[in-house]
C-alpha cells in the first residue's frame, strides 16, 4: 500500500465506537508523536460489537466518510468489530488507504507462539466474524486458533474497575476454556481489553504471551509512513482533535484513563451529520 505524496502534514483519522480506540491513539502518538490526528468516538452508537454486520457497516462508513472530509492522509478504523466487518467495503469505498487492528494482531501472534495454539478474544460481533482465525491462519494455516467472546469486558473496562474482585472473577470464567486449551499465545482482540491485562495475564499465566494490536498497529503505520517517504518530520503544526457523537464530559473522563493525557480539543457532532455524510 502506498500513500499520495506530499501529504505529510495532513492528519491520520482514526475511529471507533467510543473510547476503546484511544489505546490505539496512544500507541500513535508514543511511536510518531509528530503526526496529527483526528479521532472520531461514535458514542452516540456505542457499542459496535453487538450490532449486526450490516448496522456496523452502515455506521463504519459514515464515520470514514466524515473524517476523509477532513483532509486526512490515511484512515484507521481503530475498532476491531468495525475491522472485522467493514474494513474491505471501506476499502472498496473510498481512495484514502484504510488499515483495520486485525492482520497487525494475527501477524504478531503467529511470530510469537511457539506451540502453534493461539487464543482470541474479543465482542461478540468480533468472534462470530471469524476474522482473527483468518488472518492468523492466512500467515500459518498450520495454526490452530480458540475464540472467546468477552462482553463484560467492556462495561468494567469502562466502569474503572480493572483490578477488583468482580473484574478478576469474571476473567477467570471466561478464560478457563481458555487456558484449559493449552495457547502460548493471546490475542487481545477489542481496543478496551489492554487495559486488563493485569487481571488477564494473573488468569493465563507468565507463559502466555498477550498481543496487544494497538501496539503492533502503531508499528505498522510508522512502516507505511515511512515507506511512503510522507511521516512527519517535526511537530510545528502538529495537532490532536477529537469529536464525538455524545457525551464529550464523559468521553473526557474516562478517555483519561485510556491515553493517560488529558483531551483537550474535542467537540459534539449530531449523529445526522455522519448519516448524511455518505450515502449508504
């Protein structure tokens, strides 16, 4: 894939159904905190990962279609059930390059495992897509790959409460198939679930290696940029904006616990304005 030329100062949008995707922004402005963003939060929608595949696709293409307006150089779709359902139509759609969380993940468990057994978890959307088994049996069809969806990971992830009793007891119910099934190897499969992965790593054990994709994707567009000679090079200019479909208060609030920063530039847009955006 390679990105029009001299578009270096242009921003990366990046979307997601609400917060969850600020783990991928993190890791974006740790590895090129150069570059601008523009983050879309859909939490007016929120969640995408118990809608049916036409309802997020539907709702992925809006929201691409909003930040591509913006002038933006690349768009990321930071929301592992948006990638899982959307990312080829998006990509069918629109001339701006998309990357979804999904192969960045599934490439990183295949060169991590060592017994070949590799898990996943993530939303119900998610697992039932089938898009991790997939893609990390598209880099290793030798691979063998057991699914978990993990629903109340997000709520508590949400809630604050990432190292609680309740958080811990709920973990190890929905992980015990998990390590019952001997994987070396964890795919973190919902941009919310890093942040448990204290409570997850306590369940599964040091010798199960977690794969963080907001990590592995940040990577990924660093090499992409690169590769396109358009990264940019010093930060004059540079700047992080936000909008939301809802609740910016709340957004800010807990939006500071995923990026450990605050959230500065953010603004409230009505739902209407991304469904005429594009027309679906």
């Amino acid at each position: 894939m390679k990105l029009e030329k001299n578009t270096a100062d242009k921003p990366i949008g990046i979307f997601d159904s609400g917060v969850g995707g600020l783990t991928v922004l993190k890791a974006i402005h740790a590895l090129l905190p150069n570059e601008s963003t523009i983050y879309l939060g859909d939490t007016a929608r929120v969640p995408y990962g118990i809608r049916s595949p036409e309802t997020v696709t539907k709702y992925s293409l809006e929201n691409s279609s909003f930040l591509i307006e913006k002038g933006i150089k690349l768009l990321i779709i930071a929301c592992n059930t948006a990638s899982a359902i959307s990312l080829e139509v998006i990509k069918q759609t629109f001339d701006v390059p998309a990357l979804g969380v999904i192969d960045s993940g599934a490439r990183a468990a295949v060169s991590a495992t060592r017994n070949g057994r590799i898990g996943v978890i993530g939303t119900e959307t998610t697992i039932k897509s089938g898009a991790y088994r997939r893609a990390i049996q598209s880099f290793d069809d030798s691979a063998v790959v057991f699914e978990r969806p993990c629903p109340l990971f997000v709520p508590l992830v949400e809630e604050g409460w990432l190292d609680i009793d309740v958080t811990q007891l709920v973990a190890a119910r929905y992980l015990a198939g998990l390590k019952q099934s001997m994987i070396d190897t964890l795919v973190l499969g919902c941009t919310h679930y890093p942040l448990l992965k204290n409570v997850i790593r306590a369940v599964m054990g040091d010798g199960v290696t977690l794969i963080d994709s907001a990590i592995e994707k940040s990577l990924n567009i660093r090499q992409l940029l690169s590769d396109s000679d358009i990264l940019k090079k010093d930060s004059i200019g540079t700047f992080r904006k936000y909008y939301v479909t809802d609740s910016p208060e709340r957004f800010q609030k807990i939006g500071k616990r995923f990026l450990e920063d605050p959230i500065e530039d953010i603004t409230k847009i009505e739902v209407t304005s991304l469904e005429t955006a594009v027309a679906v």
